[in-house]
C-alpha cells in the first residue's frame, strides 16, 4: 500500500518568511503552493512541505538531500549564492572542499535559517 503512495519531506521552520526567503533566494526553488501557514515546493518530482512549528532545528540529524548528478558543481554555486557548508569529522570517510566521500556516495551539508540540517549527495 505504501509502496505505491508518494512520500513528501518535511522541512520544519519558526519563522515561515525568513525560511522562504533563504530557500527561494539562496537554495533556488519555486514558490509552489500555500498551505497550512506553510509552503510546497516542487523538487525534482517530489515535494517539500516548509511548515510553521516552534520545534524547527531542534533534530540533530539531516532533514533531507537532494539527489545530484554533479556535487561539486551544486556547493560551488551554492557557495556562490552565499550558503556556508558544514564541515564534519568522520572518521574513515575525507572530507576536501566541503564534501566528504564515503558510503558510495559524494555528500555535503548545510543548516537553513531555521537550523535544519540538509544535504546534496551524488551516489558514485
């Protein structure tokens, strides 16, 4: 049953227009739709759901990725548009440039103004 449904994220926000700003602006997707005090964005025929809560940014762990063909050419335009990388200490696994390699897969991350951590990750 489930397996033949779509599946959204979720991207919690405090404040919705900040969020908004920062995802249009800087991160580059289209206002969807309004709902629910929040907004539904169109990623690549999926959707995310930015939704107003006071418990955005409390999750330790990544909200979401996005899938990408080339992740060094998404954190060098990311960058360009001012967004700061994340940079972790993981042992076995490099990280150069903002992105660590490991797990069969290139990966970078980020934390939005709400203080959700997110990613962009090429599978190798």
């Amino acid at each position: 049953m489930l397996s033949k449904s779509p599946i959204r994220a979720y991207i919690p926000a405090s404040d919705v227009p900040r969020a908004r700003k920062f995802y249009e602006e800087i991160v580059g997707l289209e206002a969807g739709e309004e709902y629910a005090g929040g907004m539904i964005y169109h990623c690549g025929g999926a959707e995310v759901f930015l939704y107003p809560t006071p418990s955005a940014g409390t999750s330790r762990a990544s909200q979401a990725y996005w899938q990408v063909a080339d992740v060094e050419a998404e954190v060098k335009e990311l960058k360009k548009r001012g967004l700061r990388f994340e940079e972790y200490d993981m042992p076995g696994i490099p990280m150069k440039d903002s992105i660590a390699t490991g797990g069969g897969a290139k990966t970078a991350w980020f934390k939005d103004t709400e203080g959700n951590i997110l990613a962009i990750s090429q599978r190798l």
